[in-house]
C-alpha cells in the first residue's frame, strides 16, 4: 500500500462516527441551507459515509427519491441503520463510474469525500452525466489546506513535532487542492457550469480530553491509523502532549472549530 494512504482505513462505521461523523451531521444541513433545493427532487448521494448528509436530506428536502452509493458495505451497513428511511436505497458503487441512468436525477451530491476519490474529475464528470439538464451538482469537502478541522492539525501538530515523518501523512499535504480555487477549478475541468462556491463553518466542542483523544484509538481514518501504528510508549507520549496543548474551557471541555468548502454547479 502506498505510504499516503496506509493509514486510510474507512470500513469501520461505528469507529468513523466517533471520529468525523458526529461533525459530518452538524455541517450537512448547512451545506442544505445553502443549496436551498426545492421540494420533490431526485437525489443521488456519491459517497454516503455513514449516512450523515442522506439523513439531512430526508429530514429537510422533502426529497421524493435518494439513492446513495459508496463503496464501503461497512459505512453502508451503518447508514442503513442509521437511516431507516423507505425512499433512500443504500447501494456500493464507484464514484468513477457510477451505475446510473444518465440525465435521471434533479440532484447530484457529495459531502467531504471528493479528496479520496482517485480521479476526481472523472467522478464529477459522472455525477454531471446522471444529472438532468439544469440540475445541480454540489459537493463539500473540508479546508485541510487551512487547518480548517482544528481537531485533527492539532493532532498532527503534537504528532510531527515527536515524529517529523508524520508531516507526510497530514491532510493539508495530501489534499492541496481542497482549498476555493482549487475546487471551483475542479467543478470548471470537468465541464460544470455557473460554478458558485462558499465556506461553511461550525464549533467543535469536545466535553474533556477523553471525548478528543478516543475517537484516535479506534483506527478509522488518516490520523487514527495513524496513532494506532505507533508503539504504546510513543502514542502515550502523544497523548500527553496533545492533553498540554490544546486549549481549555472553565468547564473542562475543548473548543475547536471546523470549517469546508462547499461548491455548486449546474450541467450544461
């Protein structure tokens, strides 16, 4: 396996929503908010997770259909249980060829999964094919490039600082182009149209030092595979170094901030 992606272990869904997906739920209804769709739509989801933005969806759009597809069955057994909703059927598919009638849906969306898909452009391409005419595309992924998920630049900070190898293994030097530009230039390359961008942000407050550090222990994602590699003398130096840094509430709680970029297009 290639040294940028050994620690990318996804499969597990339960551990993933204690790592990102309690932040995943809070920033899908904004992402909502700014699309503002109408009522009555048919929406594709490429890269479902766990199910956090099928459920805002749902909750919210009054969708009339979803289907959501990824390519994980452990994130899709999770968003089936997360999600038991009759109008959204859970599938496995590859963004980069996506097993979809062409011009079949009125929405086509992606929430923070964009910087792991191989070819980037082929699978916007695609969810521009399924797309009806004057349907619209939209996707979000997190600002790595500009510490935007505070959590995890302070966790690679404490990490690099003990072990300057893991500086190769950090979101912002793996995904560059998650930045306005580099993704409104993306949505352009792959022939969308009225390409419009924005940022969203939210608090992440964590309630003690144990609600931060345990999600790193379970293994799901970059940075806790990352921490689970270490030897248990190391990860402890880890730990009590992270527990120093990072700053502190008069209740004890950490406050921390995230932040994506959300785009929108339409097809030709």
């Amino acid at each position: 396996m290639a040294e940028a992606t050994r620690h990318d272990a996804w499969q597990a869904g339960d551990s993933y929503d204690l790592y990102m997906g309690r932040w995943s739920r809070q920033i899908a209804p904004l992402f909502l908010d700014w699309l503002d769709p109408a009522e009555g739509l048919d929406w594709l989801e490429v890269g479902c997770g766990t199910g956090a933005l099928s459920a805002a969806i749902l909750a919210r759009c009054n969708a009339r259909s979803l289907v959501s597809i990824d390519p994980s069955e452990g994130f899709l057994a999770k968003a089936r249980a997360n999600v038991p909703d009759k109008r959204v059927e859970f599938l496995a598919g590859d963004a980069q060829a996506l097993a979809m009638e062409s011009g079949s849906k009125d929405m086509v969306v992606s929430a923070l999964v964009l910087n792991f898909i191989p070819d980037k452009e082929k699978a916007l391409a695609e969810m521009g094919r399924v797309a009806r005419r004057d349907a619209t595309i939209g996707f979000y992924v997190w600002d790595y490039p500009g510490g935007g998920v505070e959590f995890m630049r302070a966790f690679w900070t404490a990490a690099a600082a003990l072990d300057p190898g893991a500086v190769d293994l950090t979101e912002d030097r793996r995904f560059p182009f998650c930045t306005q530009d580099g993704l409104t230039d993306l949505a352009r390359k792959a022939g969308l149209v009225s390409v419009d961008s924005t940022r969203l942000e939210m608090p992440a407050v964590f309630k003690d030092f144990d609600d931060y550090w345990h999600p790193f222990t379970l293994g799901a994602g970059p940075a806790p595979g990352y921490c689970m590699s270490l030897a248990p003398a190391a990860r402890q130096k880890l730990m009590e170094r992270l527990r120093e840094s990072l700053p502190r509430g008069e209740d004890g709680s950490i406050p921390l901030k995230t932040r994506a970029w959300a785009v929108k297009a339409k097809v030709r």
